[in-house]
C-alpha cells in the first residue's frame, strides 16, 4: 500500500474535494454579486420599494414622537421636540412640560376609559404643544393623537408612562370618528295636544324610493309630541363600541308653517336586568346641547323635503347594556288650516371605540 504524506493526495481524493470547494466558492460569489447589484438591474416595479430611493424617506417618521421624562417626585412631565403625525401629516413639537393629576394608577383599558389615567395626547388647537386629561373621550376626539398613558400615585408622583404604540395592558382603544347609522322613520310617533289628526299619523309613500311618517292635524292650533325610538348597537364594556356624539332630525312641514318648535331632548331608558324588578326609568344623556341651525326653520316644504336639525352633544355617551336612547321634541302648529308634519328619518353620528 502507497503511503500518503501530508503534502500529498490520491488524484482523485484531491479532484473531489476541489471540486466541492470550487462549488462553494461558487455560491458565495453569486450571493455577493445579489448583494452588491442594485435592485433596478432586477427589474423590480416601480411601485415597490427601491433601496436607497426616496420610498423610505419619512420612515424615520415613523419614530419621531417626543420622548418624555420625568424626576423622582412631583408631577411635572417633561417632553423632548419631535413631531406628531396624524394622517399623513407632521405637527412639530416643542420642548416643553404638562403637568399631571394625582392618583390616576390604573392605565389598563377598563382604568383608562373610568378616568383613572393620565392621557397625554396633541390636538391641533395646542399647536406645538402637547395635553393632558383623565377623560378618554376629550384625550380620543377625532383629530387627536394620543402618545403616552402615564400613571400617578396618591403621593402626587409619577410613577410609569408607556407610549401607546405598545398598548400596554390593552390600555390602547383604537377609535373611529366616522362612526354613523341612520335612524328609520317607522321609528318614530307623534301625538297632538289641543289639535288632533286627521289623517295618519302613518309611515307614507311621497314619491318613488320616498317613505316618510306623516301627520296631518285639524285646523285648530296646537302642539304635536313627536318621539323616536334612536337606539344604537354598541358593546356591553362601559366606554366601548358607539359613542354619539350627537343626533339630526330630518323633517318638513306642508301646507302652513309651522308656529315654533320647542328644543329637542334626549334621554335613555333603563330597563331591568333579567329576574329584575320591572323598571323603565328615563334620563336626560348628552349633557349641553349645541343647535345647527340656531334658529329652527318652520316655512313650508315639499312633500318628500326635509330639513336637518343637527344637535351635538356636550358629553357623548356609548350604549349601557339594558337601555334605549329615546329623541324627543315638540312642535306647535298654527291652526287656522291644516298642518302636515313629515319626518325623513334620523342620523345618529359618532366614534367606534374598540
């Protein structure tokens, strides 16, 4: 047998093993040559991103919020320049400081739409500046931009503050401010005083694709109680699903004009849990109310027309489990001839929280 030295090797031993190193060096040639190649030479679209090109310039966007910092006692938040963004476009931020409340340490979800947590959010009437609250619906007003969920003890300390990006606990409800549905005239009822009906009131076909409910009264003067049954879906977790933010009554009148027509309420109906005791206890919901137009307009329509009365409402509410949100509103007829009241329908507008 041919002893082999260490600086020899059979022919084919040393063919075979070339050729596997041949193979390699291969392969790591053509992986630097992908790298070094510039992603044009590939023929990539042009709607996908192309490395060094201007796709990725805002990407640093994407972490330009201000930072925020704070010392070991008092309730002074310290926050760094930056920019917000909010659809598309950037707000810069200066350095500056927002004080905190005391005692609000439960920025879970359910802490936060209670009111038991700071908010740290930018609206555009701050400007440069960021704010501060405990109420989830002022911090989430759409347009706004909620940054950090921040934590104080009863000692008036800050004690944690966790940038919303991580939704922390789930503390993040994502909100919608588009949030609408409209209301069908079938759900609605009218009922004279003084003056009485003589025809209807009846859900009423005016026209092709028209359906509007309908009252005619006598010709003596008087007052029509119209209330509508304006119930919304929502969630059963207080804070959550659908807050209305306010309500419009679409209505018209023919043949006189109408004498006034009195401010519009609204108010929820609680009804008992199952095994309960029978209940249906009404309450005003809403808080203030802002009226457009201010002035209600009462001239005459055509049949089928409606105008829109759009009330907002100072506090907006979400759905309560076991309730109804009823609209109510009065209107006062001239008499002398007759009156016919139509309502269109209703809208009820808001934001989805989830």
């Amino acid at each position: 047998m041919k002893r082999i030295s260490s600086f020899q090797f059979p022919v084919s031993t040393f063919t075979s093993r070339r050729v596997a190193q041949m193979a390699r060096d291969s392969a790591l040639l053509l992986a630097v040559f992908c790298l070094l190649t510039p992603v044009s030479s590939f023929s990539q679209g042009s709607a996908g991103p192309v490395l060094g090109g201007t796709n990725y310039s805002s990407l640093t966007s994407a972490f330009s919020d201000p930072s925020v910092s704070w010392g070991a006692t008092g309730l002074t938040l310290n926050y760094s320049a930056g920019t917000v963004w909010q659809n598309g476009s950037g707000q810069a931020i200066n350095a500056n400081t927002v004080t905190l409340t005391t005692n609000e340490g439960t920025c879970t979800q359910a802490g936060v739409q209670a009111g038991q947590c700071n908010v740290i959010y930018w609206t555009s009437s701050a400007g440069s500046s960021l704010s501060n609250s405990t109420s989830y619906s002022t911090a989430a007003a759409p347009g706004n931009r909620i940054l950090y969920y921040c934590s104080t003890n009863s000692s008036g300390n800050i004690t944690n503050c966790a940038p919303t990006e991580l939704d922390i606990n789930g503390a993040t409800p994502t909100t919608y401010g588009d949030a609408a549905f409209f209301v069908q005239p079938s759900n609605c009822f009218m009922v004279p005083t003084t003056t009485s009906f003589s025809t209807g009131p009846a859900l009423v076909r005016v026209g092709a694709n028209q359906l509007v409910y309908s009252g005619t009264t006598n010709t003596t003067s008087g007052t029509i109680a119209l209330t509508c049954d304006i119930t919304f879906g929502g969630r059963t977790t207080s804070g959550l699903g659908f807050q209305v933010t306010g309500v419009s009554l679409y209505y018209g009148v023919q043949t006189t004009a109408l004498s006034s027509i009195a401010a519009a309420t609204v108010a929820t109906v609680t009804l008992p849990s199952a095994g309960g005791s029978a209940s249906g206890s009404t309450s005003s919901a809403g808080g203030t109310y802002s009226v457009t137009p201010t002035t209600l307009q009462t001239a005459t329509t055509t049949s089928g027309n409606c105008y829109n009365e759009q009330i907002a409402f100072g506090t907006p509410f979400t759905y309560t489990n076991n309730t109804k949100v009823s609209f109510d509103q009065v209107f006062t007829t001239a008499g002398s001839t007759a009156t016919t009241l139509q309502v269109c329908g209703l809208k009820v507008y808001g934001n989805w929280i989830q």
